[in-house]
C-alpha cells in the first residue's frame, strides 16, 4: 500500500516492512554480540514499541528479561506532559538494561523514564530506538542504536498509532503533506 487514510489524514508510505525487518537484524546482531553473556532486562515503552519489542527479542535470540513500561506523552499529533500509567516491576539493581523506544522525537519521554530508572541503581542503561527524529530532539537523549533517523514528520505504522489506530500496518507511513504546504 502506497497511501493509507486513518480517521481525518492521509498518510504516505515511508518505510517498508521488508526495510524495517532488515535493519531490525543487523541492530539485533550488534545487541547480541554485545550482551549475550550478561542477561540484560529489554524494558519496552508502551504502547508504541509492542510490534518493534517482538520482532527484535526473536532476532536477538539471547537469554534476558523483557518487561513493559507504559508511559504516554502524546495527545492526537501533538507532544504534551508525560504520564506513567504502567510501572516497573521487576528488580533492575546491578543489572544492564536495554530500553526500546518505537520513536525518540522531543526526547523528553525517555530522558523522564532514564532519569527514574537510574535511581534503582542498574549496572547499565542503554537505548534502542526504531525511529529518531534529530530535528526535534529538545535535550542530549540520542540512543545508542538507532533503526532509522527520519525528518520530523508525524508518523504511523509498525505499532505507531494517530488517534489509537495504525498499530497494525506492517510499513511506516508519513503524514502526506497537504497541497500547498
Ligand atoms: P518524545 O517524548 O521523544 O517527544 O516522544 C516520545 C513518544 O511520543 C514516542 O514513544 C511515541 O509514543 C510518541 N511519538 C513521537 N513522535 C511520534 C510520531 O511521529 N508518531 C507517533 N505515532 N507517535 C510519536
Ligand atoms: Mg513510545
């Protein structure tokens, strides 16, 4: 599918599932490599990273926890104040912990959710972003491995939602500019 149109928009297509799965393998061999004897904790942030979360643990294919946090910072389009509505709860003292992030956009969801989880004293954090958008970044939060960097684009798609629908495309679409914009 070229186009999709989710309640009032029409979206684009972006990234295409065969794209996304073949960068999900070569991020996921470098995390293998990396941690494979250190049993890491992969915390996901919901809703958005469900998709992502399932087919990267199965391509990492290494010994670890996986745990979901669910935190929500965005109302329709646009960025607002984040809230917890799903805590942690597993130990994460003394353990290396990996998050994944099904977008890094303002930064501030996961420098609020980086800042909480250092108090439990991990033996390490690092991140994992499917998607990043430099453009929009308002703090220092680049992850660590990033799936595709991308203009500052609203996009849907691969677990992504406008308005709690889209999770299901299996490619990433953009928001179609509207004529003369
Ligand atoms: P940040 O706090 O970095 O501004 O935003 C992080 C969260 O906002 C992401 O985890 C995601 O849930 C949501 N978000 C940011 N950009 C987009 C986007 O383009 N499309 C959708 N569907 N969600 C986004
Ligand atoms: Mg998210």
């Amino acid at each position: 599918m070229k186009e999709v149109k989710i309640r009032d928009l029409t979206f684009e297509i972006s990234i295409s599932s065969d794209e996304i799965s073949s960068r999900i393998g070569v991020l996921a061999a470098q995390i293998a490599e990396k941690y494979k004897d250190q049993c890491p904790i992969f915390i996901g942030i919901l809703d958005g990273c469900f998709v992502f979360m399932s087919d990267f643990i199965r391509a990492c294919a290494i010994t670890c926890d996986v745990e979901f946090v669910k935190l929500k910072s965005y109302e329709g389009t646009k960025s607002s104040e984040i809230r917890e509505l799903l805590s942690l709860t597993i130990d994460v003292t003394g353990r290396p912990v990996i998050i994944l992030e099904d977008i890094i956009d303002t930064g501030k969801t996961i420098a609020y959710f980086k800042n909480y989880l250092s108090q439990l004293d991990p033996k390490s954090i690092e991140v994992v972003s499917l998607l990043f958008k430099p453009e929009a970044l308002q703090n220092d939060e680049v992850p660590e491995f990033i799936g595709f960097s991308i203009p500052s684009d609203f996009v849907v798609g691969y677990g992504l939602d406008y308005d709690g629908q889209g999770r299901e495309l299996s490619s990433i679409y953009k928001l179609k500019a509207k004529k003369g914009q």
